[in-house]
C-alpha cells in the first residue's frame, strides 16, 4: 500500500518538481545581466596566453 503512494507521488510532484528546477536553472543562466560573468568565465583559458608555462620537456631550459 505504501509503494502505490510514494509512486504517485514520485509520478507527479517529484516530476513537476524536477522540471521546475530545470526550467529555473535555465532562467537563471540566460537572466539579464549574466553576461559579463559568462564572458569572463569563458576567458579563463587564455588568461595567461602572452607568458605560457615553461616547456617541461627541455631540461636545459630548467637548469
């Protein structure tokens, strides 16, 4: 008896519920005003581009 009430409820509320966390996460990441965060955010990799890291493989290089 217990599992057909936590099977409706699973059906329906949880669905409803998971769906309207998806639909606010989408809100949430196309709101005004988020793009300057996304834009630095996708930037990150190319911060350092003008001085790279030394080159691990040339030991002479490491001396």
């Amino acid at each position: 008896m217990n599992y057909h009430i936590f099977r409706e409820i699973a059906d329906s509320w949880v669905l409803l519920a998971m769906f309207m966390v998806f639909v606010g996460a989408g809100f949430w990441a196309f709101r005004p005003g988020s793009r300057p965060i996304h834009d630095d955010a996708s930037t990150v990799p190319f911060r350092h581009e003008d001085a790279p890291a030394p080159d691990t493989t040339d030991l002479e290089a490491l001396k």
